[in-house]
C-alpha cells in the first residue's frame, strides 16, 4: 500500500545510519495525517517507533516544526512530564524528503472523539481531565533554563505578539470581513498584561494530544503534539485548554472531539484545577480566555480559506469558518467580563 509523505527503505536506511538497532525488515502503518504532521507507526520484529514528519501539502511552517519538537521532547527527558523517548532526528530532511523525527512508541490509549470518550466512566472523564490539567502545571513548573531550554523562544513580549500575529494571520486567510475580528483585535491591543510569567508551553495542550494509560486513563503516559511549543506565557496555555472545551470547536475539527463534551469538567473547574495546581494567580484571566477565542477564531478561518484554495485540510474544513463569529462573540463577552 502506497503511503504518500513516507518510503519505508530511506527510513530504514535512516535508522541504521543513526545507530538504531533496526532487526529486520520494517513495516509502517498511517496513524494520522490531515490538518497536522503526518504520524506513522514503524515497527521491526523487536521494537515499534512513531514516525512525524509534516503535511506533504498546505504547509504552515510555524505550524509543523519539527526540529522544535524534537527538541522539546529531548529536554523533557526525565522530567516531571511524561514524553516519549527520544531516538533520532532528521534534520536535513534527506530520508523523506522533508524533516522527520522518530520516537519510541509508547503504549496506551488516545481519547480523540466522543465515541472513544464513551469508553471512560464518568468518575474517570473527571479524573482523567484532572490530571491533564495537573501534568500542564508540570510543565509550567520546568525549570527551562536548567532543561537547556533558555534560547527555545522569547518570553519577554511574547502575549503582545501574540495579538499581533494572530491579527495578521487574519488579514492572510480571512474569507468575508468581521466586524467583530477588527473589535476584538483592538480591545485584546488595549488590554495587553503589563507583566506575565514565562515558562514552556504546549501550544495545543488537550486530551487527544496525549496518551493515557490503557488501563488507568487517570495516569497520562505521554504528552505529544509539540509542534507549536515554545517559551511564553503559561496563562496562554491554560485558556487554550479551556476555551477548546467550547462546543463550537467540533466545527474546527470536523468531528465530535473528546475535548468538548458535557461529560468533562466546565471551563471553569479546569481553570480552578490549574490555579490550585500551579499555584498561579489567574490575573488578567479574562484577557487570556479572549485571547484563546481569537486564536481559535483564525484558526477556524484559516482552515476554511486552506480548504477553498484547493488543499486538503480534512472532512468539514469548508464549514470550520462558521466557528469563527462565534469564537469573536465569546472573546468580546470574556473581555466584557460578562463570560466566555
């Protein structure tokens, strides 16, 4: 079966040239692909690895860095959050034709949908979400300097050019005019955090983007999906999380994601659960949660303008625009400090 993005024999030729222990010939299946990297399961007769390289069309380059993935994960090693083993990295692109990196597989279940979330109890989605929340704080709690990780971004500005990047990023694949998006932008510009704290961030931070143990969906065996990782303010982090609880985001998706729905604890719990977690002041926290919506709002814009240009972005990417308003609207309400 022709795999597009992936030739078997260059990756096992990789593998061995990086001084992987390749036993025999190698078999790869597709996990995922679509909207985000491509992602891969290689396995030989001993040992199974996961193989991520980008889209091979419709490329965001912020959106699919590998090399700050890579470099990531091999930071955390050892630490508090849970990420798999680091075992090679194709920087130059040369195998695949594009950069590549490959980790070991790690065992367990991935929560994507509503029908996988159907597996899990109640007294489970609640817990299992509690310690999501908990493993974030981890994370903020990573000393990043002493992880090697003091030049992975700016921190100093960083929500002020969030504002705005994702407000150019509007002027780039918007597909009608907002009135809302031009109100939003400038209140968010107006409403700019004097001062945040720094510490790594996810960047995409939900439950499909880890691996929970299979038989205890309470223990989060690995958090993946860095691409978008960098250093910057943890409070961004912690909205995205909350605001993807929003049912609007399936639109986004194009499914019935884990991640919204009413079984998990509201928006609210999770941001109670991380202040007790982290330790940290929510100030500003409205800010932070419109902020979220304007992100998410371009998102959705962005995927729809992809999708008309002729890319394939995935099943529903023409409807993923029609979350944008409504994104706007709940980021005008949380600055309004009416609720989001």
């Amino acid at each position: 079966m022709s795999l597009p993005g992936m030739d078997v024999a260059a990756l096992r030729r990789f593998l061995i040239d990086s001084g992987v222990d390749v036993d025999g010939e190698l078999t790869v299946d597709l996990i995922s692909g679509g909207r985000s990297n491509l992602t891969f399961r290689a396995a030989d007769r001993r040992h199974t690895w996961i193989v991520r390289r980008p889209p091979t069309s419709g490329l965001t380059p912020s959106a699919h860095d590998m090399a700050r993935e890579f470099r990531v994960t091999s930071a955390l090693q050892g630490s508090s959050v849970p990420v798999a083993r680091t075992v090679a990295f194709d920087e130059a692109g040369v195998a695949l034709g594009a950069q590549m990196t490959v980790v070991e597989f790690v065992d367990g279940r991935v929560i994507r949908d509503q029908d996988d979330l159907a597996a899990l109890s109640d007294t489970e989605v609640r817990d299992s979400a509690h310690a999501l929340v908990g493993v974030l704080a981890d994370l903020h709690a990573v000393d990043y300097r002493a992880a090697g990780l003091g030049e992975f971004g700016r921190p100093d500005g960083f929500v002020a050019r969030q504002v705005k990047l994702w407000a150019g990023q509007w002027e780039r694949v918007k597909t009608r005019e907002l009135p809302d998006v031009t109100r939003l932008h400038g209140r968010l510009a107006d409403a700019i955090p004097s001062s945040s704290a720094a510490s790594i961030v996810h960047g995409d931070f939900r439950i499909d983007n880890t691996i929970l143990d299979a038989d205890d969906p309470t223990t989060v065996r690995a958090v993946v999906d860095w691409e978008m990782s960098t250093l910057g303010d943890p409070l961004t982090d912690a909205a995205l999380m909350c605001v993807y609880r929003a049912p609007v985001f399936d639109l986004v998706l194009g499914s019935q994601a884990a991640w919204t729905s009413p079984r998990l604890p509201s928006a609210d719990d999770l941001a109670q659960t991380y202040a007790t977690a982290s330790g940290r002041d929510l100030g500003d926290w409205n800010f932070y949660l419109a902020l979220a919506n304007f992100k998410l709002g371009v998102i959705g814009e962005g995927i729809t303008h992809r999708a008309l240009q002729g890319s394939d972005a995935g099943s529903g990417a023409a409807r993923a625009a029609e979350a944008t308003g409504e994104f706007m609207a709940a980021g005008l309400r949380a600055l309004a400090g009416v609720g989001a």
